[in-house]
C-alpha cells in the first residue's frame, strides 16, 4: 500500500511539472498586437490603471485557492477511517 502512495505521488508530480512546463507557451499567446498597441499609446494613468485592474483580478481567484487549500490541509485527516 505504501508503495502504491509512492508512486501516485510521483505520477501526480511529474503532471504536475509537465503541465508547468507547458504553460509558458500558452501564456505567451496571450500578449495579442492590439492590447501591446494599446498600452504602449496609453498614458500613465492607464497604464497604472491597467496595472490595478490586473491586481484585482488576480488576488480574489488566489485567495479563494488559498482557502481551500487551508481548510482541506486541515480537514484532511476527518476523512480517514
């Protein structure tokens, strides 16, 4: 059984690295011509606000997987019998 464990948590990371080693060239996709266009010609208030808008939508989605990566790290071991 320990070995079972073993080699599933391995297996787990090792998808885990793969998919992480993938995702460089699917975020890189994402800087289209216009949105590079459009920053370039904005001003300082909208590159500053541009910069807030990307904090706000990043910090929310990270604290909500924060969360739930806490309450199952400590309910984790409710569930054994």
């Amino acid at each position: 059984m320990n070995v079972r464990r073993t080699l599933l948590g391995f297996l787990l990371f090792a998808a885990s690295i793969v998919s992480l080693l993938a995702l460089p060239s699917i975020a890189s996709a994402q800087g289209c011509a216009l949105c590079v266009t459009q920053a370039a010609q904005g001003g300082n208030r909208f590159i500053e606000a541009l910069r807030s808008g990307i904090l706000v939508l990043v910090f929310p989605p990270m604290a909500i997987s924060i969360g739930l990566i806490y309450v199952s790290w400590r309910k984790r071991n409710s569930f054994r019998q």
